[in-house]
C-alpha cells in the first residue's frame, strides 16, 4: 500500500485554524470554510486563496474531502465537503478532544453530513455577522462542549445535548442561546422529549447560575415553514415556560433571531418555500 507523501512545509497558523473548524464541525463545505477564514480581498482572490489552501490540506492528508459535492456536480469547488483526514486529526485532537484516537476517514451517512452542514452554516452567518459588527465579544460552543450533564429525577445522571451554545452582545445587550439544529427527520414525539428535557434542565438551576440567573432561550432552527409549524403546536403543548423559552425559526431566518434582530427573523421565515 502507498504511503501518503511528507507534508511540504508545517501548518501556517490559518492552517490551523481551518482544522480546528472542521474538527469542532465535523464536516464543513468549501464555501463556508471561505466565508470563515479568507475573508480578505476581492471575491475571486478570496475563491482562489480558499482552493489553494483546501487543495493542499487535502493532498498533505490534513483535511479529507468527501466524494460528493453540496448541491450536486454543478456546484464546482465550492461545494465540495471536508472533515479532517488521519494526519489533521492527530494535530487537533488533543486539544478538541483529549483521549480521541485519530482514525482512517470513514464515509458517513448523507443525514448526518448534512446535519453537520447545517450547523456549519448558521456557525458561518454568525461569524460574518460579528465581522460586519453586527455583534461583539461572540463565543460559539460546538458539540461536545455545549452539552450539559446533570441530574434529573431521583438522582439520575442525564445529558442534555444541544448542537450548539451561542452567546454574543448587540447593541449592549447579552444574548446566550442554545440551538437545535432540526433537519426534518425526528418525530414529533422525539421532539417533545426533547423540550421536556430542557425544562427539566431549567428547573435544576445549574445553567442559572452559570449565567447570574439567566436561562439560555432554545432555538429550533427547522428547514421550512411547515415544519415550523409542526414544531410550534408540539412545543406548545408543554408546561411553562416553554411559551417563553422556545423559539421556531426556518434556516433563513435563525441567524437574525440569534442575533436580536426579530423583525428581519420573521421576514426570513416568511420568505421561505413550505
């Protein structure tokens, strides 16, 4: 079997940084790891610099991109798909995952890729709303580190698991979120179990008083409108204050609404295809 070639030169701190987002991710497509990290220059400066970098990621075994293009073959470059290969792994891993061996990239299930992407991208919306200074002092957890372990009923040990933990400040203001990343595939009463769980998690005041007594609100972030509203009556359904901690928003509209602005969430939402 041959072996992959030594890499040319070490990874450049950008470098880095590009693995660091696709181990936290799991998978990111071309385009969004562009909007992320070369954000300088003109357009197809941007393009070019972007390729250049994943190009020679991918050859020196850092990166592992994926056989299949994001929107088809028509999408070009752009939408190709990475996780991190063997030799990206051993570099990130101990300090994103400690105790996590590096491993042989393995093909996964398209749902999944296509979960990760959706995290992805609304990780991509949010990055390039702080650097239009839409927002400030912003802080992302990805999984696992926005979960939360606690004890539920009768002393049991449970884990709530959140895709997402979001906290950021616009106009002086804090806002701390936690965010589901919803692709249309679990049932309802899935759903429900998951909400019921969060109130479960409230009532133990650990969040509370991490945050000096506020409750992170709960995005849903659904693909379209009829799936909104689907979640919305389920939600609706459970005891208080899930009235005030729930919020349903379709993928257009959930980076306005994580960012305060509610009017430009809802006009998002409504643009949307049911």
């Amino acid at each position: 079997m041959s072996r992959r070639r030594a890499p040319v030169a070490e990874p450049s701190k950008r470098d880095l940084a590009v693995l660091r987002d696709v181990g936290r991710l799991g998978h990111a497509s071309a385009d969004q790891l562009r909007r992320l990290h070369f954000a300088e220059g003109s357009e197809v400066g941007r393009r070019r610099r972007a390729q250049a970098v994943l190009r020679r990621l991918s050859e020196d075994g850092y990166l592992h991109r994926l056989p299949r293009r994001v929107g088809g073959s028509g999408s070009g470059s752009a939408g190709f798909v990475y996780c991190l290969g063997y030799r990206g792994q051993r570099l990130v891993f101990p300090a994103l995952f400690p105790g996590r061996r590096a491993r042989t990239p393995e093909e996964v299930g398209t749902s999944f890729v296509g979960h990760s992407l959706a995290v992805a991208e609304l990780v991509a919306a949010l990055v390039e709303a702080e650097r239009e200074e839409r927002c400030s002092g912003m802080a992302l957890e990805t999984e696992p580190s926005c979960w939360r372990d606690y004890l539920g009923l009768h002393g049991a040990k449970r884990s709530l698991r959140p895709d997402l933990g979001v906290r950021l400040s616009v106009g002086g203001q804090q806002l701390v979120w936690f965010v589901e990343v919803d692709r249309g595939t679990e049932g309802l009463r899935r759903i429900r179990a998951k909400g019921r769980q969060y109130l479960e998690y409230w009532r133990t005041g650990q969040e509370q008083q991490q945050l000096g007594g506020v409750f992170p609100k709960v995005l849903w972030s659904v693909p379209d409108r009829r799936r909104k509203e689907l979640l919305l009556r389920t939600l609706a359904e459970l005891p208080p204050p899930g009235s005030e901690m729930f919020e349903v928003r379709t993928a257009k509209g959930s980076a306005s609404l994580l960012l305060g602005d509610e009017m430009e969430a809802n006009e998002g939402t409504e643009g949307d295809e049911a």
